[in-house]
C-alpha cells in the first residue's frame, strides 16, 4: 500500500522537486504539499496543496488527521546565510517544527519522519578533510546549531519513544529548477545563470574553497531512498553522511569554461566566507553506502552539462 505523505516547506528548494518525485513514484492524490503561502507554481496547481503554518501544531495534526498521513517530509528551514539575519526566528521555525512533527509521532499519528539536516552541523574544529560520521561537532552559525540540536532530538525520540525518523545531512545542492535560497554554497547555482546569460560572476568566497556539493537529482534520490529501507537497515538515527562531490569555485569555474570559453569568474569574498570556512571540505558517507545502498549518478562534470543544458531550454 502506498503512504499517505504530506510535505511541510512544499516551495522551498528541495521541497519543490521532492514533491514533484513522490507525486510521480507515488501518485498525486498520496502526497499532499504545504507551505506558509501559495505560489503559482507546479506543486500548488498540479496536486492537492494546503497553506499552513510550521509553527502551528493545531494545524499539522489537522492535516495529518484530515488526510491520514502516515510520512512526514519536513522541509520548512531558514537556511544559513538568511538564519544569521534573523537567528530567533531561524530558531524558531527549525526546532519547533521539528517537536511538532516528533510529537505528533510520539502520539501515534505519523508512522514515519523525515528530517533533513546539513553538513552545518559541523564546526572549525571537526576534521576538514573525509569528515567522518561521527565527529567533533562545534557549529557556529544559528542553522547549524539547530541542525545539531534537532539531530539529537531525532536519536532521542527515535531510542526513548520508538520514533521512526530517518535524516541525511545534505551538503550545498545544486538545482536548475528552483532559484538559490539563502544558502552559503548557493553560489554553485548562481554561477550557471550568468554563464548562460553570458555574465561574468563576481563569488562572494574565495577561489579555493572546497565544499562538499550535490545535484539536486541525487539529492530526491537519497530522500526518497532512505525513507523507503527497511527499518533494520537505518542504524543511525541522528542524521547520515551524504556525499556525491566536492569542488572550489576556480574549479567549477574551469568546468563552465569548457562549455563557455570567455566565462570569467572575479572574487569577492563577504561574510558567507566565514560560515564556509567553518564547514568541510569534503565528507566520508560509508555508513550510508553500507546501510541502506547509497550511490550517487552525478560528479561535476555531469551536473555542468545537466545544469547549462536545462537552464539553457528554460530560458527559450
């Protein structure tokens, strides 16, 4: 049988083409999509599509009751660079919509959570390089810590209640479909769009920052696929490692240029620098590759043809 799914942050950058997959793997009528507002966009005309608040448990467990859903997708964040703008609400609205959403399957009501969570959850202090699953783990910036607390709430509510809540720490992603939202590694995507604008692009971090990254193809895949193993096989329940690639910006550059020769990239790095520097380099995701199969289809130079070539279609 299938699940009943609703989808909390439907709009946002990973939501939107989340909800698109479950609605084709599962059909339209079981995933129900919900956000703070309706936008005229493919999930709210294409579906069934709630307006409802993520702070408002009154109004999750009405859908949850009304639709009899049985899996969760919360995807409602404020994400790094806007949450240090705005860190109570940042607060806020990522740990409160994650009780909520626990709470409601403390109670019986929801069988199956997921949660995202990022590579945030990391600090200066963890190993920079092949940083393990588990680590040292000191964030400084308002979404990792929310991140790192909600990681723990998840194993807590998971050992003391029997929660089944499943989570993988995303690293930047990067998708043609949906604008950048506020993300430290969101200028992997902004440089797409100039280049196929022919615009030159100015960074805001330095030309040698590695950071661990991911097409947004891989990204629904891995959501999709942990939320559909076996209970047995998810061994951890905090969050999971998740690795496809990791790249600079002079080396994302380089692979645009095979595509666009006279692209030209200059560097301006402002405070976002800072938050990147806090992060990985790069991630070892064994444990999710041991338990519950996880593969990735996309390295750079596959995303930079998928990228040039849908943006490319949506701009004529």
């Amino acid at each position: 049988m299938n699940p009943k799914i609703l989808i909390i942050g439907a709009c946002g950058q990973i939501g939107t083409e989340l909800t698109l997959k479950l609605r084709e793997t599962y059909g339209v009528d079981n995933v129900i999509a919900s956000d703070i507002r309706k936008l005229n966009n493919d999930v709210v005309n294409n579906g069934i599509f709630e307006v409802i608040n993520a702070l408002d448990y009154n109004q999750i467990q009405h859908l949850v009751e009304h639709y009899k859903i049985t899996d969760v997708y919360l995807m409602a964040a404020l994400l790094s660079a806007t949450a240090e703008k705005n860190p109570a609400f940042a607060w806020d609205l990522n740990m409160n919509s994650l009780f909520h959403v626990l709470n409601l399957a403390k109670a019986g009501k929801i069988k199956k959570i997921f949660w995202p969570s990022s590579i945030a959850v990391f600090g200066p202090t963890t190993p920079k390089y092949n940083t393990p699953q588990y680590t040292i783990m000191e964030p400084t910036t308002v979404y990792g810590i929310s991140k790192q607390c909600g990681e723990r709430w998840c194993e807590y509510y998971n050992k003391q209640y029997g929660v089944d809540v499943r989570s993988i720490r995303y690293p930047g992603l990067i998708s043609w479909s949906t604008e950048p939202g506020g993300g430290t590694t969101d200028y992997a995507v902004d440089i797409y769009h100039k280049a196929i604008n022919y615009e030159n692009f100015t960074c805001f971090l330095s030309e040698n920052t590695a950071l661990p990254m991911m097409y947004m193809d891989d990204a629904i895949k891995a959501t999709i696929e942990i939320m559909q193993a076996p209970t047995e096989n998810i061994k951890i329940r905090s969050s999971y490692n998740l690795s496809a690639m990791s790249f600079t910006p002079q080396e994302i550059a380089k692979e645009i240029q095979t595509h666009y020769p006279d692209f030209t990239i200059a560097y301006e790095p402002d405070f976002r620098q800072k938050i990147a520097d806090s992060w990985p380099a790069s991630i070892d995701d064994t444990s999710a590759r041991e338990d519950w199969g996880w593969k990735n289809d996309f390295d750079l130079k596959n995303t930079t043809t998928e990228m040039i070539t849908n943006l490319k279609k949506q701009l004529n």
